[in-house]
C-alpha cells in the first residue's frame, strides 16, 4: 500500500501531473498491479477501496460527562 500512497503523494505534489495523459503515463509507468492501475486511470473509487481494503465508514462521537450534582 504504501507505494500507491507515494505514487498519489506525487501526483498531488506535481502540477504537471494534473491532465489526464500524464496521469495516465504516470500510473502506467508506476510498480503498481494491473488491477491498481486500471482503477486509478478510470477513477474507479470502489474498486481502489476494494482493492486496498480501506474502511469507509468512520465514525467520531463525542460526549460530555454528566454534571455531579
């Protein structure tokens, strides 16, 4: 995982990297499975999430402690 984290990190850093045919040579020429590429070019979010085993669903709850009276 932590090699498409970096190729996405790089993506994000490089402005010449923001049109989609040089995205696409970027990812192509990238130590990534087929799998991994096809998702990135077509930006098939399921199949990266599915791929990557990532959780979607986090949840954040925040209480106040009840008054001592």
């Amino acid at each position: 995982m932590t090699k498409i984290i970096q190729l996405l990190e790089q993506m994000g850093q490089d402005a010449a990297l923001q049109h989609p045919q040089a995205q696409t040579a970027f990812i192509e020429q990238a130590a990534l499975s087929d799998e991994l590429q096809t998702s990135l070019i077509s930006q098939d979010i399921i199949s990266l999430e599915q791929q990557l085993d990532v959780r979607t669903d986090i949840v954040c709850s925040i209480s106040r402690p009840e008054d001592d009276e």
